[in-house]
C-alpha cells in the first residue's frame, strides 16, 4: 500500500487489487471522507508483478493514474 497527496492536497491511499476473473487493478482509497473509491487497470502479467510496480512509481505517476481511474463499481 502506498499513500501520496493528489493535486488538491487530498490524501490517497493505493493497492493493487484483483477482480473475480483475474484483471488487476489500482485501487484508489481515499483517507479522508469526499471523494469515491476508485480504480484503473493495471499492465502486470501478475499480482507480484503489480505490486512491484508500485514500488517504482513516484507520487507523480500515482495521481497520473488517479487521474486515468473511475470510480470503483462496489
């Protein structure tokens, strides 16, 4: 899990996640109450791949991919 600041300063919490036929995705939570829970997909061949992605993505890529999210169907 990582935490980063989006461009109106609201905090972010972000996890790759696995929906019920394999595609994995960024899930978006946020830390305060506002905005929804979103989410975009993710290129890794696996979870393991996914969650090391996240290890390499700065703060800036992360709210590139909040940016590319929609809100998470729950």
């Amino acid at each position: 899990m990582r935490r980063f600041d989006d461009d109106e300063g609201r905090s972010w919490e972000v996890v790759a996640g696995r929906e019920s036929w394999g595609a994995l995705f960024a899930i978006f939570v946020p830390v305060a109450a506002g905005p929804d829970v979103r989410q975009a997909p993710l290129v890794a061949a696996s979870y393991e791949e996914a969650v090391a992605l996240f290890d390499r993505l700065d703060d800036g890529a992360l709210r590139d991919l909040l940016a590319r999210s929609e809100p998470k169907q729950l």
